[in-house]
C-alpha cells in the first residue's frame, strides 16, 4: 500500500493538479459555461420552461386527456388577455392587428407596417403574453400530433414500433418532460465527458515515461517487487483517475443545480415534448445515472489504453501523438452514443451494455497482454 501511496503522490503532482485546473479552468469558459449561464436560451424557449413549471404543478407527472383540455382553456384565456392587450394599443388597431388571431396570421412579408409593429411587440416591447402563447401553441402542437412520437423521420423496426405503441397507450408518452431541459443536459454531459477524457490522459501520460527514460525499469526487474511495480503504478492511476474524475463530476452538478431542472428529476424521459425515446422507463434522474455511469466506464477503458501507449511509446511526443487518433474516435463515437444518445430508441437495444463491456473488455485485454509481456521481460 505504501508503494501505490508513493506512486499516486508522484502522479497527482503540483504540476499535474495545476494543470488540470487551468485546462479545466479555459474549457469551461470555452464549451460548457454557456449552457450554464444561458438556460433556457432566450424566447420563447423561457416561456416554454415556465409553461412547463406550471404544468408539472397542476398536472403531476404526466398530462392526461382532462388535463389537456384544461390546458387548452388556459389557452383560450391567455389568448383573450393577448387581444386585450392589443385592444389597448390604437396602432394595432388602425393596422387590422387588434385581435390574437389577427396579429398571429398578419402577412409580414407583404405589409411593411405590420411587420415593424409586429417586431415592436415582439422585440422591443417584450409582452410576455405573445410569447407565452407561442410557447402554449407549440406544446399544444405535439400533444395533438402524436403520430410525430416515435419516428422523427426514420422507418421504425417491428420493435421499435411496439415499443412507441407501448408508451402511447399507457400514456407514458405523455410525461411533462421538455426537450430544451433534455438538450441542455446532453450538450453539458457531452462536454464534460471531452474534458474528462482530456484529464484522464493528462493524467496517465508520464505514467511509465519517467521510469523508462531514466532506464530504472532495468532496476526495477532485477526483482521480482520490482516487476509487481507495473501493476501498482496502474493501481495508483487508476485511484487517481477516479478521484479527477468524482471532483469534476462534483463541480459539474454543483453548477448544474442553478439551471433549476431538479424539478424534472422524476420526469420520464420518454415523451412527446422531450422528441426522445428511450428503451426502457427511465426517469431523468435515472438517465443522467446512467451517464455518469458511463463516463466512469469510458473513463477506466482511456485510463487502460494511454497506460499501455505510456508503457510502449519511446517519448513524450510519440506518446502524445498516439493518443490524438484515440482522443478523436471517443469524442466522434464514444460520446455521441455512450453519452449524449444513452438508451435512444435508434440503437440497438443492448447497445449500451454490451458496448460499454466491450469497451472495458478490449482496452482490459491490451493492458493485460502487455503486463504479462513485462511479467518475463529481459533486463538488456
């Protein structure tokens, strides 16, 4: 135990931790602080979250046949406030836009006026109750069009059809689950799993660099301890891979809790208003365990691999340059579909698993193989 404390001290240096921080630090402000600071993004996708507040109050977790009618009068109402408002302006008036209906469909292409009086209330006036009814309308939308669940317009296998035929007629489908919510999470997961990708291989690169380079690998197997040093400097990478990546999985969500989506937590993903379907159930808490899941996972298969390239690259820029390829097929596959697309109804249904063990199994084998080769390695 001694020996791996020792080893995890000469990993997590100074250094090291100061350079995650800054690399942290510069990839926050650049791809995930955005998502923080401007959610939701703009109109009408704010109105759109409020709706949604107000309906997971009044509703619970799923809006049956009842509710949605009460939801449509709600509608109608919020429409004869939006006339009212109008009412009150004379230029509507004058310009044939003094009621909802008329201010909806007034053709803005053709008539110069309507079109500068129609961005004033809009743009310069702001009045929220225009663009609380886009956001009603749009909700409205997908709740009686629910032939647009499930497709998207992609051809749907027999199983994956029955499982859209399932989720509709349990009602299911009809979770209060929005898609700027889903969105928003998917591109944070997908950006944070880049930066955990990107510390892990900060941190594992020197793993076996410094030890070759200065031929004390030629001390170290005149014993045989010193033999058993390659496994437990993979030990203490592999302590010091997961604490990293637990802190930044520990900030992340420190910060994700002011986008104030907690409220959605025992949401059911799957929904018409999230364009999402999911194999199984899954709430969104479950979905981002899952996720975090598979970040560990990925986490643990990138540690095992650079380890292996540490092990066999003759320096620091071979090293580095072997890594680029591996960095890119994580980031252009690894994500996309182990992150950001878990358990989507357009995969496979054992996708997740079985790519997820295949992974840990492959890059398991590479470093196996190349401990046993060390195991009866020549002293030269």
């Amino acid at each position: 135990m001694r020996i791996i404390w020792n080893e995890l001290k000469k990993i997590l240096t100074l250094k090291v931790m100061l350079l995650l921080v800054l690399v942290s630090t510069i990839f926050y402000q650049l791809f995930i602080v955005f998502d923080f600071e401007y959610f939701p993004n703009g109109r009408p996708a704010g109105d759109t979250f409020k709706v949604g507040e107000e309906m997971m109050a009044k509703y619970g977790q799923f809006m049956d046949e009842k509710e949605f009618k009460d939801f449509k009068k709600v509608y109608e109402q919020r429409v004869g406030d939006a006339t009212e408002y109008l009412q009150s302006q004379p230029e509507m008036k004058a310009a044939g836009m003094g009621s909802y209906e008329e201010f909806k469909n007034a053709d803005l292409d053709q008539d110069q006026k309507k079109s500068e009086l129609h961005s004033k209330v809009m743009f310069e006036d702001g009045v929220d109750v225009m663009w609380e009814l886009q956001a009603r309308e749009y909700l409205i939308d997908l709740y009686e069009q629910p032939e647009w669940f499930g497709s998207y317009g992609r051809e749907l296998t027999g199983e994956q059809s029955d499982r859209v035929e399932v989720l509709r007629s349990s009602g299911n489908a009809y979770s209060i689950f929005l898609h700027d919510v889903f969105e928003n999470y998917k591109n944070l997961s997908g950006n944070l799993s880049i930066l955990i990708l990107i510390s892990v291989m900060i941190v594992v690169t020197p793993l076996y660099m410094a030890d070759r380079r200065n031929k004390m690998t030629l001390l170290q197997y005149t014993a045989k301890m010193g033999r058993t040093l390659f496994l437990k400097k993979l030990v203490a990478a592999f302590i010091a891979v997961i604490t990293v990546i637990t802190v930044q999985l520990a900030v992340f969500f420190y910060l994700y809790e002011g986008n104030d989506t907690g409220q959605f937590l025992d949401k059911k993903v799957s929904s018409i208003f999230s364009f999402f379907i999911s194999w199984w159930d899954l709430t969104f808490l479950q979905y981002i365990l899952l996720t975090v899941l598979s970040m560990y996972i990925m986490g643990i298969a990138v540690l095992l691999l650079v380890a292996f390239i540490s092990s066999t690259a003759p320096n620091y820029m071979t090293n580095i340059g072997l890594q680029i390829p591996l960095a890119a097929i994580f980031i252009a596959i690894g994500i996309e579909y182990l992150i950001k697309d878990v358990t989507s109804l357009h995969l496979p249904k054992p996708f997740l698993p079985a790519s997820l063990g295949m992974l840990l199994a492959a890059s398991g084998l590479i470093f196996l193989l190349k401990w046993r080769k060390e195991r009866v390695a020549d002293v030269q």
